[in-house]
C-alpha cells in the first residue's frame, strides 16, 4: 500500500450532520476491469465505522432497459450513462452522504469530469492495482467479461499517475486494503490527489 508524499493538516473522515448537511466523503476505487474494486469496496462497507454507500458504475449500467444499439448510439448511450453517475454521485456527497465510489479513469474526460464535480477536499482516491497476467487470469475465471478488456484499460487507467493512496490486489486482500485504507482516513493528508489535479485545471471554477 502506497500513500501520498502530500503533507498537511489532517482530514474529516466524515461530516457530523448538524442543520444543514455538510459534504460527505468519497472514496473513490480507480483500476481496470476485474481489478478488485467491487471486493474492496464490499469490505469497506464492512470495516467503516459509519453509514457509507457503494455506488458501482456498473449498477446504472445495469438499470439501462431497451434493444441493442448500433457502436455509434451505443457509445453516446454509455457516456450520458457516465456523466449521469457522475452526476448521482456529486449530488449523494453534496446531501452529506458518505460514498465508495467504484469506477475507472480509462478516458481522461471522466477524470476531468468529476475534477469539476467533486469537492476535492473530500475525496480519497485510491488507485487500486493488480499484475496484468492476475488480471487476465480473473477475467477469464470470471466469463462476464469482453476477453482482453483488462489489458486493453492497463495503461489507460492510471494514466493520471497521482493518488492518495495505492493498493496491489495482486499481493494483497481485499480485507487488508479497506483496513489499511481506513487507517488511511483519520490522517489522510493534504492537499488531496484532487486538489492538486483541479489545481491544474485553470478553466474550473475555483472552490470557495
């Protein structure tokens, strides 16, 4: 498990609901397909100490009803999908809810997007890594996957290459990285991986 060489003051793992409701937290578990973060996020559920929703991007996937749709409509049907969860996500943080968040950055719009939805203070991101031949392994064990798609996101996911903290599926359990990860919470440091990108980003708006 790997952390950010970030320093700072410590951060909230998550807001105290008094009047009006403060942002909650986001952990966000950014790899490829079959990478473990639907494991991970399982046992975070298990291990946090408060109410945290799981919202899996493949659960709205799941909620599209309708015929098969030609590549091109396809693909525009799957990116309003995106921003839409995007959208849910931001709006149940912004309620005061605290989120696991389980997605990937294979496109960098999606990164850009939720750097420009997200309060980057609250977010944790996790970049949550495994061996390319575990990968193809799992994904072949597993048979609800396109064969190759692991390696086809490999590069692309991490491609941002800045996160608060970093964890290898490949050598370690799903338990032991949401353990780690919410020892991570109590002095998580910052500026946040966040923070820092959309400091990048002049055209967004700044936080205020």
């Amino acid at each position: 498990m790997r952390e950010s060489p970030a320093s700072g003051a410590e951060g909230s793992a998550g807001p105290e609901v008094s009047g009006q409701a403060a942002g909650g937290l986001i952990i966000f578990l950014n790899g490829t397909s079959s990478s473990g973060k639907s494991s991970i996020a399982k046992e975070l559920l298990a291990v946090l100490g408060e109410p945290y929703f799981h919202l899996p991007v493949d659960a709205f996937h799941a909620m599209r009803s309708g015929p098969e749709l030609p590549p091109d409509e396809l693909a525009l049907v799957l990116k309003r999908t995106w921003m839409g969860f995007h959208r849910a996500v931001a709006g149940m943080a912004a309620a005061g809810n605290n989120i696991v968040v389980d997605h990937l950055f294979s496109e960098p719009w999606r990164l850009h997007d939720c750097l420009g939805l997200f309060s980057p203070q609250d977010v944790v991101l996790v970049g949550v890594h495994c061996p390319l031949p575990e990968l193809e392994r799992r994904e072949l064990a597993r048979g609800d996957r396109p064969s190759g798609l692991a390696a086809r996101q490999f590069d692309r996911v991490h491609a941002h290459g800045l996160y608060d903290i970093e964890c290898d599926t490949g050598s370690t359990s799903a338990l032991d990285c949401a353990r780690q990860i919410k020892e991570f919470l109590g002095r998580r440091p910052t500026p946040t991986a966040f923070e820092q990108m959309r400091a990048s980003l002049p055209l967004l708006p700044a936080e205020g």
